[in-house]
C-alpha cells in the first residue's frame, strides 16, 4: 500500500528559483492538503481541496499555487522562492475534509527544502 | 486565536513505565481531536482520533481521552517501550476548511 508519496524528499533551491513539490494518494482520498512544518511554529496548513477542480487557501498560502486536476495528484508549486520558505513540507489526505468530518489524516513522508 | 499547548515538551522514561502526555486546546467546539506520531524525518502517523461526541478511544497499550469542558485531553501509554520514542502530536479539527490545529509536540525518549 503506497499511500501517500511525496516527491523529492530533499531539494536545495536559490532566492528566485522555481520547483513543484509533487504528491499522490493512492486512497480515492477527496480531500488532500499541504503542510509546513517549522521549529517553533508548528504544522500550518497553506492550502487545501476538498475535490478535483476545488482548491482553496489555508493559513499561510502566499508564495504557494496548488491545481487539482485528478483526485489522485495535488502538486504544489512555488513561484519564486524565497529563504523564508525553507521548511519541511507535508502532504495529507483523507476521505472527507478530515477537520470537518471524523476521518484520519494521512500523511506523507515530507519534502525537506532549503531555500540559499 | 486557537492554540493548542502540548506539556511537556519533553519526556525520558525508563522502559515498562506508564505515561501520560498532555494537550490543552482553547476552542471548545472542536469537532474531533486526534493524536499524531512523528518519527525523526518521518512524516506523522494518525494513532487515536476521539470525536467531540466521544470520551476515549483505545488501541493497544494506548488510551486518549477527551474532556471538551475544560479544554483537555491525554495519551496514555501503558508498559512504555523503547520502541515508542517518537515525538507526539495532537490536533483537533477547525471550522469548514477540514485544517487541523496542531500542538507542537511532545518528545518522548523510553530507555532501555
């Protein structure tokens, strides 16, 4: 069972530069979000969808664009990117909008990114 | 603001000892609340999820309980192993975007 796969699991990028975090769920999951994980502030949620087609912001979404074209696949993509965005990034799914509805989230296993 | 304050933020235990960790939330209409596992450069691992109708839930030598009133809920390890240290995480659901608001965390080391 592949769950959920994030790719890559490390990256280096410089000030400016852009990439695509990827992941994909294998669950038939309607519900997929991204995460940041940093020292002192905890996991905060940057964007979401609760279906193919539907995206939506989280709590720290600027620098960050989402699409969902499958139910499958939910890329994340940084346009320019910048130091203060050197962090540990997750991505999770679940059935239903796993806050709203009592399902389990299910987590990748993290992109960590170094922004020079 | 919602906030959710995990204590200790740390934990050494010798191995067989049961233990209890913390988590304290502000918002008392929260819709479930679920406890988390994060091994080092891991991503985390749903262990318990209580929902706001529930008080407990168990699932091997783990117990979570759920006190909405005052704001409060506890993981219990029974017969801790060394194969539990991991860091711990709870969260509980928050309004309609289905995001999570986590604590940050207590670090659990169980020693031989």
């Amino acid at each position: 069972n592949a769950g959920v796969t994030q790719t890559p699991k490390f990256q280096v990028l410089k000030t400016g530069q852009s990439m695509t975090l990827q992941c994909a769920q294998d669950m038939n999951h309607e519900y997929m979000s991204w995460y940041r994980q940093d020292p002192g502030m905890g996991l905060r949620l940057i964007h979401y969808s609760v279906g193919a087609g539907i995206t939506d912001q989280g709590e720290v979404p600027n620098g960050y664009n989402v699409s969902r074209s499958t139910t499958e696949d939910f890329p994340l993509r940084l346009l320019s990117a910048a130091p203060s965005q050197t962090s540990v990034y997750f991505c999770a799914s679940s059935y239903t909008a796993g806050g709203r509805t009592n399902e389990k989230l299910f987590f990748g296993s993290g992109t960590q990114l170094s922004v020079l | 603001k919602q906030e959710v304050t995990q204590i200790p933020a740390a934990l050494s235990v010798p191995e067989g000892e049961n233990l209890v960790l913390n988590c304290s939330f502000t918002d008392s209409a929260i819709y479930n609340l679920q406890w988390f596992r994060q091994d080092p450069g891991k991503g985390l691992t749903s262990l318990l999820l209580i929902q706001s109708s529930q008080r407990e839930q168990t699932s091997g030598r783990l117990n979570a309980s759920l006190d909405k009133s005052s704001g409060r809920s506890t993981l219990y390890i029974a017969a801790s192993q060394p194969g539990d240290s991991a860091t711990y995480l709870c969260a509980h659901g928050s309004g309609n975007t289905g995001k999570l608001i986590f604590g940050q965390g207590t670090t659990l080391q169980v020693k031989p």
